[in-house]
C-alpha cells in the first residue's frame, strides 16, 4: 500500500514528508545555582527548519508547555510536515536523494539540517522573549 502511495503522489509531482522532531528542553531553575526551583511555562517555541541552508517549514507550539525546574529535561515534540517535491523543485533529482540517503544514515551523501526556535517563557512579569533565534540543530550529514 505504501508503495502505490509512493507511486501516486510520485505521479503528481508530490513527495510529501511527515515527521516528529523531538526537542530537549532543561530548566536552568533547579534550584543549584542559589536561585529557588520554580517551573518555567513555556508559551510559544517558533521554529524554523533549514535544508541545505534553505528555509522549509516554520511552526509553533500549539499549547503551552510547563518545564519543571528540577534539572529533568522535557521533550517538546514538533510535527513537520513538508512536500520535498516542491522544496527540490529547483535543486534536482540528486538533491532529493541526497537528503534522503543523509537522513537514511547513508556517508556517501551530503545534507545539512538546521533548527532555529524562538523561545517564549510566561513570567510573573509578563511574557519574556528570547531576544533571537536559538540554533538547536546543525548537523552535517557527510
């Protein structure tokens, strides 16, 4: 079945692409550092994703996360969902297999992947913003 889906989008000059990138997040408010522990609310995490130095897809989160501050990491799971086609459409045929086999876990390739978020933490204060964009991932896929 998956392969005569493959075959229609193929068909329709689509090459659509979904998948869940997993974000580790620590609270620096663990208490260890003189400060109390307090939980941090984590209220909008705009990320933009890079192939090949190239802006894709940009998103947020769709409620607000609670980090606790007890040193633990929490995951923020982004949903990306992409056509390859339509990003490749310029680039060419190698271009796509090359993600794909960089991503495969393939060395005879060349990708780069890139994450950027803008964090948004609620504060008794009121929201503060991260003052620029974070690069959570860069990786080179050789």
């Amino acid at each position: 079945m998956d392969g005569a889906r493959l075959l229609s989008a193929f068909s329709r000059n689509e090459f659509p692409a979904s998948f869940t990138v997993n974000v580790a997040v620590i609270n620096p408010n663990d208490g260890k550092g003189g400060s109390p522990k307090s939980a941090a609310t984590l209220t909008s995490f705009a990320w933009t994703l890079l192939l090949d130095n190239t802006k894709t897809i940009t998103g947020n989160i769709t409620s607000p996360i609670t980090i606790p501050g007890t040193g633990q990491q929490t995951i923020i799971p982004l949903q990306m969902k992409l056509d390859l086609a339509t990003f490749f459409k310029n680039k060419g045929y190698d271009s796509v297999i090359n993600l794909a086999l960089a991503l495969g876990g393939a060395h005879r390739s060349t990708s780069r992947i890139t994450l950027r978020a803008t964090p948004t933490i609620r504060t008794d204060f009121g929201p503060i913003t991260y003052p620029g964009e974070i690069e959570i991932v860069d990786k080179e896929f050789r």
